[in-house]
C-alpha cells in the first residue's frame, strides 16, 4: 500500500468513525426522548394510583384497567380480613375449621393448617362474587330500568365515585337509613353466605346467623340501637360490609368500562394457566380469578 492510499485509508476511517458517532449521539438522543414520552404517558397513572388506601384520587376522569385492579387489591385484603373473623367465630363454637377445610378440598395438600384459611377466603368471594355477570347482581329491586348503555356506564362510574372513599359504609346498611341497593346487596349476600357455611357440614354450628352477626345484623338491615353495645358481633358485622364494598365497587367499576369487564371462572381440577390467570385469593384453589379488562375485536 503506497502513501495516497495510506491516506485515503485513513480518511475513510475518520469518516466512518465521525459517521458512527453521529448515528450514536442520536441514537442516545432518541432513547432519552423515549424515556421521557413513556414517563410522561406513565405519569397520570402513576399519579392517580400513589398512597391507595382503599380511596381513589378523582383526577382520573374515568374508568380504567388500572383503578379496577387497585380494587381488586382492596377485596383481596377485605375478604382476607373477614375471613379471620369468621375461622375465629367458628372455632370459637366447636367448628374444626381446618379438618372441615381439607374435607372441602380433599385433593389439596395443606403445608401447615393455617393455609386452610385460603379454602374458606375462596368460599367468601365466590359467594360474594355470585351473579357478578349481571348489572344488579340479580337483585330484583337493584335492577335498572331502560338505559343508554352510555349512560348507564356513566352511572355506575359515578356512583364508583361516590361509594369508594366511604370511611362508615355501615352507615348505608343501618336499618334506618335510607333504601339504597348497597344495602340490598348487604343483606342478600348475608343470606348467601349463611346458606354456603352451613352446607359446609360445620358440625357444632347451630344457628349460623346468630353466630356470626348477633342481633346487630337482621333481616333488614344492621341494628344502630344495637351496634355500640355488641363490640364482636359489630365487628364482624363491619368487616363484613367492608368487604361487601369492596366488592360492589369491583362491580361499579367493571360495569363503567367498555366493553364490562368479565370473570374467568374455572371448574376445581382445572390445571392453573399463569398466562392467563391470577387468583383473587393467593394460593387458594381456583375458583375465582382475577377480572380482566378484555377488549373484544
């Protein structure tokens, strides 16, 4: 290689170098831009979710997938919650909780009794989460008269917004207090749930009703005479309606979106699918999975 090739060698090495280094700084240029368009896409999300506390900030101006999985965290906890008063209640009465569990589930192993609490938590939200599917629950009188799909979105968004951030949702169910369908919806799922229990086989469990809510939650509705002199059974009774809320809310909430937002409901034995399905309850049975936002084509 003579000299001017040498040169010219050399030259179109500095060339591609230079040329390199350009297509490099945009390149990093790009990325920064990316960055900065997804954190600005991510940013109202992000801030409309931060410090969830069962409430919702309002500065989101509708419903999302997002706002419905937060609630669905909320029933987890809820329906966690209540489950522990209710084990305790029924212990407490002479029910072996835990040998009535794995007769539920014979063809589960159970690492440790405690984890017999999921069987019980999956009992609740499939009775809690029963006729999900229609838009009152097929509660007679919570149905809706003839509306604008539109509209009737807008509707349960709206009364989304009302009920989430509710700190004494008893307030509603009192007997005293106005007729509303949260307090319908209450008082059906109390008989519900009463009804499931006791096909459970709880031997030592007599009147279920008695046992679990007392005098303060009746037929119509939770007792306010009663409600401050009946520390356990109101508390039951209250863990109770916030769990019903929770899941009213999931409701409200599945019923603002379109297309509604759906249940995937899988028989017991059925193999578990992580890529598609996400138990409601950790580590129980699947009985009840987790609602999807699904966008029909």
């Amino acid at each position: 290689m003579n000299k001017r090739q040498r040169t010219e060698a050399e030259e179109d090495y500095v060339n591609t170098r230079s040329q390199i280094q350009k297509l490099e700084k945009d390149s990093a240029a790009k990325d920064v831009r990316i960055v900065e368009l997804e954190n600005k896409s991510k940013f109202p999300e992000q801030r409309n979710s931060n410090n969830f506390s069962g409430g919702q900030s309002f500065l989101d101006t509708g419903p999302t997938p997002t706002l419905l999985y937060k609630a669905l965290e909320r029933v987890n906890t809820t329906s966690s919650n209540f489950t522990k008063l209710l084990m305790l209640a029924l212990s407490n009465d002479g029910v072996p909780c835990s040998t009535v569990a794995k007769t539920l589930k014979p063809s589960v192993l159970f690492e440790r009794d405690a984890h017999t609490k999921f069987v019980y938590q999956a009992l609740v939200c499939k009775v809690l989460f029963a006729d999900f599917e229609s838009e009152c629950f097929n509660i007679e009188d919570n149905a809706l008269g003839i509306l604008d799909p539109e509209q009737s979105r807008e509707d349960n968004f709206q009364r989304y917004k009302d009920i989430v951030d509710l700190q004494n949702p008893e307030e509603l169910v009192y007997e005293d207090a106005t007729n509303n369908e949260f307090r319908r919806f209450c008082i059906k799922k109390r008989e519900d749930l009463i009804t499931a229990i006791s096909h459970t086989e709880a031997r030592g469990a007599r009147n279920l009703g008695a046992l679990l809510f007392g005098q303060v939650f009746a037929a119509d509705g939770m007792r306010r005479r009663l409600a401050s002199s009946n520390e356990p059974e109101f508390k039951m009774t209250s863990s109770f309606v916030r769990f019903a809320l929770s899941v009213f809310i999931v409701h409200k909430l599945a019923f603002s979106l379109h297309p509604n937002a759906r249940i995937f409901r899988v028989q017991d034995g059925k193999m578990f699918d992580s890529q598609y399905m996400e138990p409601v309850v950790p580590h129980a049975d699947a009985i009840l999975l987790i609602l999807h936002w699904i966008v029909e084509r």
